[in-house]
C-alpha cells in the first residue's frame, strides 16, 4: 500500500507488514500535491484510510475542517499519535476499514457538530465526505467498490498501483477497458491526475503508483436501481471470455440467440463486436432490451 511517511529515518526501527502492503511515501512535495490535488477546503469533513505515520494526514489536517484516519495496523498507532499530537481537528480509528461500522466513523464527524448526510437526499445535503487514501495493492478493488457504493461519500482522491489506475480511466476500445472500468463509470467520473515513481517509496515497490480522483454521481438510481445487480451480471458475462465475440460469450452464459441477435440488430451492434468495444450505456441498453424480451436469467 503506498502509505505514507516523510522522515525515512524514523521508519528505519519499523518493521514493515508485507501482508499489509506497507510502503511510505518519502517526498514531501508529493503527500503536498496529493492534498492539493483532492480539492480539500475548510468546509470539508475527510475520511482517510491507510493514514501511516501520519504524514499526509498533516497535509490534510491543515487543509480540512475535520480529519478521521483509519488505520489497521496497531504498532503504528503510537507513531501516528505522536506525529499528529499537534493537531486537534483530527480522530484516530484502529480497525480494518472493510469490516468496521461506516456508521461510527459517521458519529466521529457528529461529535464535531458536523451535519453529515447522503448525497441522494438531494435538497438535504450540508455536508458529505470526502475520502483521501493510499490504498494496499492487495485489495485496491474491495475498497474502491465499498467507497463507490457509499452514499455519505462525494468525492475520493485514492492513490493505487498504475496498472489499475489504467483500467480505472481506461476508454472503451482498449485492452485495459473492462469490468472496473464500468463499475467506476456507473457511480463517477474519474480521471488520472499524476503517476508517481516506485522511488518516492520506502521500501521501494516493484511497480509505480499513480493517484485518480473520483467524483461521484448523486442519483437515487446509483443505490436504489433494481437493475444494478443484473446490469454487471451482464458485464461480467460479457467478460468472462472477452477474446470471444460478445455475443458467444453470452450465449455460453445462458441467455438466448435469438433475443440477443433481436437485440444486437436493434442496437446497431455488429455481430463482431467484443465486450471492451462497448460502453457502460451501451451495456444499459442492451439489458433494458433484454429485460423488455421478458428475458429470465
């Protein structure tokens, strides 16, 4: 996980997670344009995950109105602490952010008198979270899904390794488009703001890291779509084999010829056509196609 630390001398005595992913960010003026980067203003309640020693957490702790840092790995607690024991606009979280109670860290802003809602309220709003995070390599995609599919979350700022970076913003057409792609799309827009060396860490990882922002889209059909789960049944089918034709790769997974040649011909698709050649409304159309043929999957 590209964590983060500035004083490389003090994380020497430390020893390193392999298992948790730990590499420290050493450049300084990097954790800088990470912060600026995120667009965090006075106004704004962050949540970030993966905190380290605490280094990026001061950039956002000058920046933000409030900062809750959660972080899985106990014995850096003491170091974390001590590196932020200057600054009272920010809590400390020991747990594993994928299975710890999204509520409490809801109740960390309240007790700031923060007014934190969903987005889909619409009107409502006051006040939503912004996310900045290292993520570990290991299980960059969990956590992006949980954070996309969080309601209290407007934007996330999330460093992780190039490769995915790539998929993430890839376009359709490409041999990096694809499942993640989509699913990003479906909840934000994304864009990739900067690549950043295996040299800005210590220990130094084997690949290079690259930091893509997330700005979500607010809509009541984003969490509450009944089609959600059939839509990336689809997407996935469609994937499964993606060297295949699109329309074989769907016939091996069960839906019928002849309503997806139907719907092909309908859509304009050529029979040729393979899953990255598709965008994620091409894909909404195509299930509302399949749902309207009373299609049972």
């Amino acid at each position: 996980m590209p964590t983060n630390f500035s004083a490389k001398n003090k994380m020497n005595k430390f020893k390193h997670k392999h298992s948790l992913g730990q590499n420290f960010i050493t450049d300084e003026f990097l954790l800088e344009d990470i912060a600026d980067e995120s667009g965090i203003t006075k106004d704004d309640y962050v949540l970030e995950i993966g905190p380290g020693n605490g280094a990026l957490t001061r950039c956002l702790c000058d920046r933000a109105k409030y900062v809750v840092a959660v972080e899985i790995d106990k014995t850096l607690l003491p170091l974390l602490k001590s590196n932020l024991k200057d600054y009272k606009n920010v809590s400390i979280i020991n747990a594993d952010f994928l299975n710890y109670d999204f509520q409490n860290i809801i109740n960390e802003f309240k007790e700031t008198g923060a007014n934190i809602t969903s987005p889909t309220v619409g009107a409502d709003i006051i006040r939503p979270i912004k996310v900045v995070a290292n993520l570990p390599y290991y299980i960059t995609s969990p956590i992006i899904q949980n954070l996309l599919q969080n309601p209290y979350i407007s934007d996330m700022t999330l460093m992780v390794q190039k490769e995915v970076a790539e998929r993430i913003v890839a376009d359709p057409n490409t041999k990096d488009f694809g499942i993640l792609t989509l699913a990003c799309n479906y909840f934000a827009d994304t864009e990739m703001i900067m690549i950043v060396s295996k040299d800005c860490f210590f220990p130094k990882p084997k690949v290079d890291s690259a930091v893509v922002y997330f700005k979500k889209h607010f809509s009541h059909t984003n969490y509450s779509d009944n089609n959600y789960e059939k839509l990336f049944k689809l997407i996935k089918a469609s994937f499964a084999q993606r060297r295949k034709k699109l329309l074989n790769s769907l016939i091996n997974a069960g839906y019928s010829k002849e309503v997806l040649i139907s719907a092909f011909d309908k859509l304009h698709f050529d029979e040729n056509v393979r899953a990255e050649n598709l965008s994620l409304d091409d894909y909404k159309n195509l299930l509302t196609l399949l749902c309207s043929y009373s299609y049972n999957e």
